[in-house]
C-alpha cells in the first residue's frame, strides 16, 4: 500500500473516532442532528480555548472528559483508553 494511502486511512479513522465523541457525549440527539448548531458550538468551543480562559477551561473539559471514560468503562475492566497524541 502506497504511502498516501496509509496516511489517508489514518486520517479517516481519526474522523470517525472524533465523530464518535460528538454522539458518545449526546450532542447529536441533543441539537436534533442540527449540524449548524453542532458547529457553531465547535467554534465557540475553540473561541474559548483561544481566550485567557481557555487553560482553565481545557483543564475543567479534560477532567470532565476522563470521569466519562471511566463511568463508561466496566467494573474491574483493566482497558485504559489511550490518549490521543497532542497534534500541532
């Protein structure tokens, strides 16, 4: 397999995890599948981390997001769910 291939599939897979997170959290049946909505709430999701707030809110939103990994994980259940590598 060709490279660019490779990278493309990588890139693919990491779409639909990221994807998977917005109907995981409930945001799809929440805003009714309204993808301007959805959107709209990205942006303000990255206006705020761009803000003097945003390393507090990144530090809330990461706490947040690893007390749903484990409530979702099954009791005595020794999978730990890889974090994503930071991407520049």
């Amino acid at each position: 397999m060709r490279s660019w291939q490779i990278e493309r599939r990588k890139r693919t897979r990491h779409l639909i995890e990221l994807g998977g997170l917005v109907v995981k959290a409930g945001v799809v049946d929440l805003t009714g599948n309204d993808r301007a909505m959805i959107y709209g709430a990205l942006l303000w999701i990255a206006e705020k981390l761009k803000s003097e707030d945003g390393e507090r809110a990144r530090s809330i939103w990461t706490k947040l997001g690893k007390i749903g990994f484990e409530m979702e994980r099954p009791a005595g259940s020794n999978d730990r769910v890889q974090p994503q590598q930071d991407r520049a």
